[in-house]
C-alpha cells in the first residue's frame, strides 16, 4: 500500500525527463548519503576548488523538479563546482539543494539572480549563501593527548578528517580540538557519532560542538601539508552489530587506533603487528580508494585472490531505505561474511548495486578489523 502511494506521487514524465537529460548531456550524477551530487568538481574543471563562501543555500524546490532543469538553471550565472539534491526514498527531492561555484562573486551573482526565481507556477526559489560550517570543537580530551596521535584515531573513526589543532591552558578543562573537516557534510556525521565512539571505544566522554570558522586558529590558516595528508583508509558507516563469521586468518586489517593514543586515554591496546609471511596494503595511494577496492587490495596483497560478491535486494523499510542482503566471500577465511545494508534508492539500478556493494564491503572491513582487535 505504502509503495502504491509513492508510485502515485512520484512523477513519471519528470523522472523520464532526467534520465534523457542524463544520456543526451553524459552528465554524472552520484548518489552519497541522501544526495544526489553533480562534479565535486565536473570533468573537465580548470582551476582550483573553492574556497569559503562560494556556496549557495537552494530551498523551496517542487518535489518532482531535479536536476536537468536545476543544473541548467544554476550553470547558467557561472560554472558549477559542485551542485547537491537532497533525495529522500520515495525518488522525490526533498525541497533543497546545495550549489558551489568557483569565487565567492559568482554566488553572489547567483543569489541575486535566482532568489524568487519561479521555476514553474507557484514555486519560487529560495537562494541564499550557504552557512558551510566545517570546524568542530572537542573538549574534555585526556591531558597527554598528542595531535598526529588524534588525527590517526579521527581519520580511523569518521571521514573528511582535514586537519586539527591541539588547545590547553587556563579555563580548558583537559585538552580541546578544532577539527577541520572537508565539507560540512562530513563535520555533521562526524558530530552525530564521535561522542558515542570515543565513549565505546576509549571508555571517556569527550564533548562535540560546533566552532565557528570565523576566527579559525594560525594553524588552520595554512595549507595542508602533504604529511598530514587525509589516510585512504575511511571507517564503515554501515556497522551491523553481533556477527558471527570468524576472523578472517592472515589478513592484514585496516587503519588501527595509535598506540600512543591508547596509551594516553587507558583505552584498548593496540593490537600486535600483522604477520610478516603477508603485508597490508600499501599505506598511501592516492586518489582513496573505495571500501570495494581496498578490500580487493588487501586480498590481493595477502594473495588470497579477489572477495566474491552475491547481493540481492531485500526489502524497502520504512526508514526510507532500500534493505540489500549479501554475502561475500574471501578466500582463506572459514566462513562467508552475510550481513544487511540499508542504501537510499539510486538513478539506475547498477548505481544502487555497486553502492549495496560499497556498503557490504565496508562492513566487511570493519569486522575483519573489529575481530582482530578482539584477539
């Protein structure tokens, strides 16, 4: 019944629209997170990324509106760097949007252009910068913690992790962060989850707020050195709790928490060096790879030959996601790994197979990292 409803409300000539917009232009859409993301940046993009207040706040967007005419209509005051929908189950949008472009002017001629922009009968836009806030502040931190030491345990717990620095002295109680993340997307999931993680995993109660990016620290004013590079290793956001599947034997795992910072915190021990018979992949490509490919990686690397994937669809919840049930195999281990991911619904169905796929191997990843700890 709730699927019959949806079907009636989702607008099949505007759907059709997109998808021949899609082949005639050969834009790449991707869906990420509830989103659906244009370029970050575009092919073909000449110039750098952009910096602050180049973003734009879109709101007010008929439901059924998506992006061959919000594209078009936002690329037509200047290049877009980036241009984001927000997506929820259904298939519909979800009444905003994010655009970036190259300078801060172009968002401006933006604002003033396309604010109350009727882009059909009834509808007017709503344009306005973006607040983009990327910093969060982390307090509470234990007296001995070190910064490369927290960085490591940041970019291991959640992802876009830039950049940190370290402030201590009168009227902070222990050691606080400023943690600068790539986007604010990344800064809003790290929010939602780095208070319990530090709490299950290190036994402390850190506190995590926002900090304005308006009186950023000296040490955030200066570009990133390669040295601090973010790690291609990124942390599973889908984590299916009580797994039964065995250690997978000989593998060598992800990214592990420092010892120095465990050290520090009184929080678990670093678990012992893999064995030297197999090493890990190597620690530094570039560009990150996927949680698919780093899995292969690894297997490839421990030759054990590739992980096999059988993912089949399961069900719609009505949390908005589509349910995906799978099974991979590596070989050399005991058992296969099974599990569940939830993924919102994608423009085709090859897009939302590889992002079930993107999922399981995460899980993957973090049980075989989460069983090596355990022993």
């Amino acid at each position: 019944m709730m699927e019959s409803k949806q079907s009636q409300v989702l607008n099949a000539e505007r759907v059709q629209a997109l998808e021949t917009w899609l082949r005639t232009t050969g834009t790449k859409l991707t869906q990420v997170n509830g989103q659906r993301k244009y370029g970050g940046p575009p092919e073909g993009w000449d110039g750098p990324a952009p910096g602050a207040r180049c973003e734009v706040f879109v709101s007010q967007i008929p439901r059924d509106t998506y992006e061959d005419v919000l594209i078009p209509l936002f690329g037509s005051v200047g290049p877009l760097w980036e241009f984001r929908l927000m997506m929820n189950f259904s298939g519909q949008n979800r009444g905003f949007a994010y655009g970036k472009y190259g300078s801060p002017a172009v968002a401006t001629e933006a604002i003033n252009l396309l604010h109350g922009y009727v882009v059909e009968p009834g509808f007017r836009l709503s344009v306005r910068r973006s607040t983009e806030k990327r910093h969060l502040c982390m307090g509470n931190l234990p007296a001995a913690t070190q910064q490369e030491e927290l960085l490591q345990v940041l970019r291991v717990l959640v992802e876009g992790v830039e950049r940190l620095s370290l402030k201590a002295g009168p009227g902070i109680e222990g050691v606080s962060a400023i943690v600068v993340f790539s986007s604010h997307h990344a800064a809003s999931m790290a929010k939602k989850g780095l208070v319990e993680a530090f709490k299950k995993k290190f036994a402390i109660n850190v506190s995590v707020k926002w900090q304005s990016a308006a009186k950023p620290s000296a040490d955030e004013q200066h570009k990133l050195p390669k040295s601090l590079a973010p790690s291609p290793v990124k942390p599973p956001r889908h984590i299916l709790p009580s797994q039964p599947s065995g250690p997978p034997p000989r593998l060598a795992r992800p990214q592990s928490t420092p010892l120095g910072f465990c050290r520090a915190v009184g929080g678990p021990k670093a678990p012992p060096a893999p064995s030297s018979t197999f090493q890990g992949a190597p620690a530094s490509p570039a560009p990150a790879p996927s949680p698919a490919m780093l899995l292969s990686t690894l297997c490839e690397a421990n030759g054990v030959g590739q992980p096999f994937y059988e993912i089949y669809y399961s069900h719609a919840g009505p949390d908005g996601f589509l349910y995906f049930t799978y099974e991979v195999c590596v070989p050399g281990t005991s058992a296969p790994f099974r599990g569940l991911v939830p993924i919102l619904p994608g423009p085709t169905a090859s897009s939302m197979w590889e992002e079930a796929q993107r999922a399981a191997a995460q899980q993957v990843l973090h049980r075989m990292y989460s069983n090596e700890l355990a022993h």
